[in-house]
C-alpha cells in the first residue's frame, strides 16, 4: 500500500513537504575505506587491483586477464540472442541520430568594438565508463553512456565493470562492441575509478568517468571528482506519472512497477485529479505485483515510498510536479500540452499515454541516464554536452586593447593587483 | 628563478612529466570539521550560523545583521570611485552580450518514424554565489558569476560572503547592486555552503551553489553535491605564455607575473623557441617584482612553480600546450592561427600580444571563472550553460509504440525487467 496525499485534506502542505524530503536511501558512509582503497591503488598500481577483485569480485588475474580479449569480445556478440542484437542495433542507431543534434557549434565572431570573441568546443581525450555489475549491468546503460562519448569525438572510451567470478554479462560486451567500444577492464569499486582517475601500468588514465554505482563507486566518484570530471553522484531513481481517470489503471500501474522494480529505493508516484481511478491503479498495482519475477523489490519500493497524490484539478499537478523535480515523468492525460508549459523540473517528459517511460530506457533515443532524487531542479540527463569542452577566445588590437584598457587597469587597481594593471599599462605606455 | 625545462636536452620527456604533476597545493583534509559544521547548520539553522561567524569572522548577528541591508548597499555604490563604477559598469555590459550568445535553444522536432523527441532548456530557479572574503573578495568575480545566472533567467540570486568584522567590500556590493542581486547574507566558510544547501530560518535553499573559496568551502562543496548542484571544485590558477623573440620581454613578463601575484601556488609558464628571449623573459620579471605590492607572493609562485619551456619550433609547443591544459593561454606570437588549431585543452585562449590575459579577468566579455590545475582536460569555464538544464521530451502515439515496442520488450526481458517489458506489451496487447 502506497501512501495517499489528498490536497484538499488539512496538512496536505506538511505531509507534502515531509514526502518530498524523506530519504529514500541510507548512505553509508565508506569515505574511509574509499580513501584508503585509492590511495592503495595510486601507490601500486596493477598490484593493488589484483588483490582487490580477488577479494572482492572473485576474479584471479593470473587465470583471467584483466582486459577482456577480442575473442571473449566476439564469442559474446555471438552469444547474444539475435533478437536482443537487433535491439540493441536499432537503439544504438536511433540514439545517435538523438544525440548528433545536441553537438554544440562553435560561435567566433567581432563584437562592435572589433574585439574577437568566441567559443570553442572539443571532445574530451579520454573517458572511462563504469558498468555495474551483477543484475545491474545493463547493456542499455553501456549505449546510453557510449553513443553520446563517441558522437562527442571523444577518442578513448574505456569500459571498467566488475565480473564476479570472471564473467562479463554477453550483452554488455556486445553493446560495446556495437559502439566500437573495446578496450573493456574487469575491475569494479573504489579501485576501478582509482584506476582511471590516475592510471596504472595496464590502465591509462582518463580525463573523465561516467557512469552509476554502488555506495563505494559514488564515494570514490566524489573524492577523484576535481582530477578527473565525472557526470553526477546517481541516486535513488523515480517516476511520476500524472494520469486522469480515462486511462487504462493497468498501464498506468504498469509503468508504476516498472520503477519500483529496478530497487527497494526507487519511487513511483502517482497523481490524478480522480480518487476511484488511484484506488483501481492501486488495485492493478497489487495484482501486478504477483507475476513480477522481481517482485519482493518492487513491492517493498512500492509500499515504503509509492504514493498516490489526489488533486482537485490535474492544474493543480504542475507545482507539485516541479517540486517533486521527478526523474521521469509521463504526462497520462487528455490534453498533455495544456500541462507541459508548465513543467520546469524533471529529467524526462514522456507524453501521452502511449509513450510509457520504458520506451525511453531502450529505443526512443533520448538518454535514459536521467537526474534523480529531485536534482533535476539543477542537472540534465546525460548528453553530448558531458563529453566535450568549450575553450573561450579573445582577440584584440591594439585599438581594442586602448578603448578597454583602461577599465581594466581600474579594476585591477581597485582589487589590488598590480601586476594585472602593469600588464595592461605597459603595453599602452602608461606609467604603473 | 623559475625552471628551465629544454625540450632538446637529455630526460625533457622525464622531467616535463615529473613538472605536469607536481602539487602546488597542500590539500588539508577539513572533511570531518566541514561535515560536523554542515551537520550543525542543518540541525539548529541560524543559530548555529551565527555563532559560527561569531567564531570565524567575528561577525555579531545581535548588532550587524545577517543579511546586507538596502542602505548598506545603496551606501556601498555611493563609496565607489565613479572610474571603478564605470569600469564595473562597462564590464558588466560586456559579459552579458557574450553571455547571451550561450543561451541553448530548444529542440523539439519529429523523427522519420513520427516519434517526437526533444530537448527543453528551463533555468534553475535559485543559485547561490559564495564571495570568498578578505584581499580575494572580487567585484570582478560577483559580475562573472552573477551575469550569466541572470541571462539564464535564474528567479533568486543569493550572495554569501565572509565579513570579518562585519565589513563587505564596498565594490563586490555595487558589482551585485549592478546586476539586480539584493539577497546577500554576511556569512562565510563551510557554514555558508551548508546555509544555502538546506537552508536556514533567514536562507531559503537554493538549487546550485557557484563561486570560489578555501579548503573548508572546497571540501563543503563537495559534501553537498548531490543535494544541490556545485560548479566546480576550484584549484590553484596558471598561465601558459607561449612567445616568440619578436615580443617585448616586459610585455611578457608582466602577463607571467599578473598569474603570479594571485597566490603562492599560482603557476605562470613561458614557452618560447628562443633562449635569450626566454632569459630577457627571466631578467624582466626579476626587475619588475621590485615594484608589486603583491612581490612577496609573486615571487614565491614565480620561484617555486614559474618554468620556461624551451623548443626548438613553436609548432611543438601545441602537444605540451594541450597536456599542460592551461586555464589561461596566451598566444603571443607572429601567426597565432598557425597554433590556435591545433589546441584542444585550454579554459580560455588570448590571442596576439595585444591581448594580455588580464583584459579577459575584467572586461573582455568572456567569463574569467574557469577550469584550473589541468581540469581544462575534461570541464570548462562558467557560462550560461551552468544555470540552465535540460529536460528530454519523448513522444509516441500509438503507430510509433506498435513499431518500437517490441525492441523495448526484447531488451527489458534480456535485462530481467519484467514490469518494463509489461508497460510496453500490455498496451500492445501483447501477453506478459
């Protein structure tokens, strides 16, 4: 059972308030043994990894080598399904063609004055893309992180993901191998963003890591962030669905498991102006819940953080909405652009009631790497944008360099700076 | 006297690289004081605000109020020197055309299959800017940070800084005053961060946090990424002069020392193809650090940091350009052209001896906020870009579901997805 939040009940602003800030996650503080980890990694290198994915990941690398090899590469291609390939084909392909639009253009040009002013971009030399493993490690998340790198130009991407025991799922290999993606390390944790923020004897380093994990790989992410760049510390995911009463509850309470099915802490949220359309949702939710293989995580998510928000009119959904800054949010309702204007906050609009947001997880070429737990007040989903640069460009004369030099040497005096007047100064022959 | 580094003598290679990764900064590990200072503000609000700047600034929130009043700060623009109002005045005009020129256009559009996909730019609604205190408190860097936010459309503008004492520099008040920012609080360090993260009883939160401090604003910044957005973790600054012989040394030597005098742990860096240049160079900066009320501290960074380079054609100073990544670039030489395409890594580039780096910290127009200590590998300066984001948009009627469909389902199935394959097949009629 979800909890209801009925606006027009008395407290609904408190109750609101106290749900949008209840934390969804413990996050365990392992900054001390992250520290530690890549310290470790930094001081020894390849020595340090061995011993850690021996002891964490099971993987001995004097059996199974660090880098996957080309052939283990090719007979994963080969183990996938030709179905799940053509999926994964036809995803890639429409992913790139989303992207390659978001390519930014560099902008030079002369201002009046005739000063040269411009910006320039570039693609990041090097990147690292970590991978989760075990029932996390998607191939959809690999071309979800790789399209955008390799539409960006970038030259190296670096694949690290954890294989318990070895083994790399089929898929993920695949995926890879799709983009041209094949320099793939089986190293996971703490250790592996150790590896790629400062490099190893086997690991180049990279200038960038993307990429979800655990607590450890969020710490880790956090603490080389500055060395390296990195895309955003993930958090628990979510979805809100605004939906009236003219929707199927089945669909609905689908797209509401769909959620709460990927973790304990996902949320899934619905809200409608039509409380015996939320109780049928509820019902379909329950009865759903019995034929999900993964339905002890989706039930426990749904119970502890679901909720059914009921307002008088569907309006009334666009400030909760914003403030609620979901990471994806579908648009349920008759005439979905009278609320899309509105929106400010959310990582993802998926509009009408035939664009379930599982669409946008796999092939509808939008990123599914989307900011949770409410930062879409502050941050986009991944794009082109993560992988590449701008450089800024000034060019003067000397006739530009005497209009604006004065103010310059005025604002350097009032800061104190000498030497920044004296620079200006001594190319106009004033005395500083 | 800075390092000589020749790129044809025996061991360069060596010593360049051992020269690239040399610290320039003690890093002082502040975790545990920032996060117990974090914790407080959260816990107990303003008044642990205000004993903390009791503490550290010697603020008393009982006879100077927290927040900057509106005579305060109409007083402020009367004490500044009409030159330096003009100047602010004129620099303000300046970055906010260039700025303008960054605001992302949406990008809505249909796909050949009748999906409509989309990008939709909206600003943050509240940011808030950290003014460090004491001899670094620029009004240069309020206009940097503030002008972008506001052509953005950021809603709230907040500024917090350190008043030792009480007293905010008069002219980072006018810089604020110019660009319509009023909400300025007189608070400082780890407790200003956690203010503007979560609030307090006087400071509402914001959603990203901009600007430069110490070590405890440093480590505050990023202990609460996550929550809010940070802009960047700032390092200690660089110049990178890349001069042939035909230039004045003087010229030259006022640009390396204009870097210098920011800090001990600035770097300022010569490469030249001509020895006695290089020494005229040396000989120049020697002389003129009699004269800089900032010598001191200049000539520290000068002497412990401060290098020419020396190779044998400038072509060659393009690879050590791009793996030095300066912030700042100046490329003072005959054909800049003949380099500037073939730099990749660099925050800003000025072009040609009549553009001293000094006219991009103040009015050039383009932003002087940008990425130290090599992080020009992988981020770039302040823009616009940093105060919006962007939301994906995803649409499919019921023909674009039927056609994608069952590529979400073959991929939702093979990443053991049940409930994702199921919001795709139950509106496809499809048995799941």
């Amino acid at each position: 059972m979800a909890i209801w939040l009925d606006q027009a009940s008395e407290g609904f602003e408190q109750h609101f308030a106290a749900f949008l800030t209840t934390k969804r996650e413990v996050s365990e503080d392992v900054n001390i043994v992250v520290r530690a980890i890549i310290d470790d990694v930094r001081a020894r290198g390849d020595v340090a990894l061995a011993e850690y994915s021996l002891k964490f990941d099971g993987i001995d690398y004097a059996t199974v080598p660090m880098r996957v090899t080309a052939e283990e590469i090719d007979a994963a291609v080969e183990a996938v399904p030709s179905e799940v390939l053509g999926a994964l084909k036809l995803a890639a392909l429409r992913i790139e063609s989303h992207h390659r639009r978001q390519l930014p253009k560099d902008d030079i040009y002369e201002d009046d004055m005739g000063v040269g002013l411009g910006s320039r971009w570039t693609a990041i030399e090097a990147v690292g893309l970590y991978v989760p493993g075990g029932t996390a490690s998607y191939p959809s998340s690999v071309l979800m992180n790789a399209v955008p790198a390799k539409v960006a130009g970038v030259d190296r991407i670096v694949i690290a993901v954890p294989a318990t025991g070895g083994a790399v799922n089929p898929a993920v290999l695949a995926a890879a191998k799709l983009v041209g993606v094949t320099e793939i390390y089986r190293v996971g944790g703490a250790q592996a963003i150790a590896a790629l923020a400062y490099g190893t004897e086997t690991i180049a380093p990279v200038a960038k890591i993307t990429g979800p994990g655990n607590a450890y790989v969020a710490a880790a992410k956090r603490h080389v962030f500055g060395t390296v760049g990195i895309d955003m510390i993930a958090g628990p995911s979510e979805v809100l669905v605004i939906a009236d009463k003219d929707n199927n509850p089945d669909w609905i309470a689908a797209d509401l498991l769909a959620q709460a099915e990927h973790d304990v802490s996902s949320q899934a949220i619905l809200i409608t102006d039509d409380a015996a359309f939320g109780k049928a949702v509820e019902q379909a939710v329950e009865r759903q819940l019995k034929t999900l293989n993964r339905a002890e995580t989706a039930a426990a998510s749904w119970r502890d953080f679901g909720a059914v928000i009921l307002v008088a009119d569907l309006k009334q959904a666009i400030p909760l909405a914003n403030r609620i800054a979901a990471e994806h949010l579908e648009l349920a309702v008759a005439d979905p652009d009278r609320l899309l204007d509105g929106i400010r906050n959310a990582g993802a609009i998926f509009i009408g009631a035939h664009t379930p947001e599982v669409i946008g997880d796999y092939v509808g070429g939008s990123n599914h790497v989307l900011p949770t737990a409410r930062s879409a007040r502050f941050s986009s989903g991944l794009s082109v944008l993560d992988f590449v640069k701008r450089t800024s460009i000034l060019r003067l004369g000397p006739q530009q360099l005497r209009t604006l030099g004065p103010a310059a040497i005025a604002l350097a005096v009032s800061e104190g700076l000498d030497a920044h007047a004296r620079s200006v100064a001594i190319r106009l022959n004033l005395e500083r």
